[in-house]
C-alpha cells in the first residue's frame, strides 16, 4: 500500500504517489481542511515506518505494471500525514533516484527546524512546503499544530530551507473561508511567502471533503483579492481551484488500486468509474470495500467521494 496512481497533477503532469507513512494518519499538524480526515496520531517525532528497500521493490514493481503512456513525471512523496515523520526518508529517496524519475515531496514544512528533515529534503527535485498562515493566530486556528512546535520556530525552518535547497521550491496556501482569507492577512501573507523566494507559488481551496465540516473555500472575490496580492509581490502565482483530471493510472488490480489511491486522495465518483473500467473490474469491487469498511463514501458540493477508512487500533 505505499505506491499508488499516477494521478493527474496540475503541479507535476503525471504523478506517481509515494506513501511512506504507515496507517493511521501520522501529522504534525490536524489541518481543519485536511483530504484525509482527522489526523490520528499528532506528533513530531520523526520513527521509521517502512524500510527504504521495501518502498523502492513497491515502486519498482508498480512502475512495471503500468502501461508505457502512464509512466509518470515525477515520483511524488504524499503521504498519509507529513512525509518527513519518516526518519528514513532520504535514504528512501536516494533509493528511488536509482529510477532516473525525478522526486517531489510535499510537506507541510513544519519539521524544517531539524537539520536532518532539511538534508533528506534537499535529495529531492521539487519541493513544496506549506504556508497557509502569515501569523501564529491563523496558523493555530488553521494548521491546528502539535503541542512544542512554535510558529516562530516553523518559519525559521522555513527560512533556512529556502537559503539551503537547489532543487524547485514552492509554496502552497490553502485559502480557507473565514480562516484565512481576510484582506489584511492575504496581504501579510503575501509578503511573507515572498520572503522564502519560491520558484512557484500556488494558492489552493478545499475541493475534496474536508477533515472539518466548516472549512470551505472562499468567495471569488477573496481569492482574487489573494492572486492580487500575490502577484503584487512578484510571486510566480499559480490558483489551483479546480478538478485535475479523472484519469489514473491503473495496475489491473482495482481493489489495491482504490484502496492506495484513497488512502491519500478521496477518489470522485467519475473518477472512480473510469479507474473500474480501466482495471476491467466493476461496482462489485465498490460494494465490497464498502461492506469490509475499508472505504466510505461522502456527498460534498454534490459529488460522491469515496475516502479510505482505517479500523480503530
Ligand atoms: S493537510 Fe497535510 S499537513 Fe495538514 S493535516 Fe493533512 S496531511 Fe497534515
């Protein structure tokens, strides 16, 4: 259950999604408009998870399934909570760089204190970090961090990241309805992500169901306010608002495949039409994932979404 897709990406073309932490969702950080529900374990302790080998024979092998018009752009780190809890990251990533696809990681950033989090992310090529808050006040109601990290502490990582990494670095910031995209706070946090020079800048909204009910995604009016000031500050500026696709890659294996893709990203009913037809499998698979209480499903702006669901511990 580590590797899954490729899925479509505005940011990465065709991404094959890495998923190095073991269930359930391990984050330092319990974000109100989290895709892959509340977070279960809330820490900030790096632990090993899965060895590195072990992640690279699953990518290897999923690799040789696909079909050559699915092979991915990027391998991308996208985990079931913070990718960098995995103390043994960077040894997986220069396991999987033996591949020659470049690697992607998208984190939240908050562990970019340690040095050893900055070093296993720097082996990396593209590398996007979170920057949701311009203040400690958004950043708690928002990010909903652990207890011992600071906010002055996160965007002193952040800094020193930025100074360090060679590779392409992005931010995203999640805009979320009565959070925070008030005037005052997009402008000041416009400022701030200039100050991290990304190569890229892309703002987001909740387009999957939210870990909370309440965060839903801001009026036009506000997240054009946003890309205004954004764009003010010279920042390269992406607005990801929309569907990225229904196509998927597939391995002929629809039960792992719904269940590795949904472990990370909520599966949209089309989509998952697509996926049964592309694995020559049918809505059985669904009804059966149901009935194991392995998925569920969730009506949100009139789609269906299927998500993963863990047992209790
Ligand atoms: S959105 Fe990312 S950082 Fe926030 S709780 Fe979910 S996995 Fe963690």
């Amino acid at each position: 259950m580590i590797s899954f897709g490729p899925i479509p990406s505005r940011r990465l073309g065709k991404s094959l999604g890495v998923n190095n932490i073991v269930s359930p969702k391990a984050c330092s950080y319990n974000c109100v408009y989290c895709q892959v529900g509340k977070t279960k374990r809330h820490t900030k302790e790096r632990e090993a998870f899965y060895r590195p080998e072990v992640i690279y024979q699953e990518v290897q092998q999923h690799l040789r399934r696909l079909k050559p018009d699915d092979y991915p752009d990027y391998l991308t780190f996208v985990a079931n909570g913070e990718p960098t809890l995995d103390i043994h990251l960077g040894k997986a990533i220069e396991q999987l760089k033996k591949l020659g696809i470049p690697i992607a990681i998208i984190s939240n950033g908050s562990l970019l204190t340690k040095k050893d989090v900055r070093d296993s992310l720097s082996l990396a090529d593209w590398v996007s970090v979170k920057v949701d808050a311009a203040d400690e006040e958004n950043w708690k109601k928002l990010n909903r961090p652990v207890a011992g990290l600071t906010f002055e502490a996160y965007l002193s990582g952040l800094h020193s990241f930025a100074d360090e990494f060679t590779g392409i670095l992005c931010t995203e910031s999640m805009l979320v309805r009565d959070y925070n995209d008030a005037a005052g706070h997009l402008e000041r946090l416009a400022r701030l992500v200039k100050e991290f020079h990304p190569d890229k800048s892309y703002l987001s909204i909740p387009t999957r169901p939210p870990a909370d009910n309440r965060a839903d995604a801001p009026i036009a009016k506000q997240l054009i306010m946003a890309w205004q000031f954004f764009n003010n500050e010279g920042l390269n500026t992406e607005l990801l608002t929309g569907f990225e696709g229904k196509h998927t890659g597939y391995t002929g294996n629809a039960f792992d495949d719904i269940l590795n893709i949904t472990a990370v990203h909520p599966l949209r009913e089309d989509t998952m039409e697509e996926l049964l037809w592309n694995d020559k499998s049918d809505t059985s698979v669904i009804s059966s994932l149901l009935h194991m209480r392995l998925i569920d499903k969730v009506k949100y702006k009139g789609k269906i979404f299927y998500y993963r669901q863990y047992r209790p511990i």
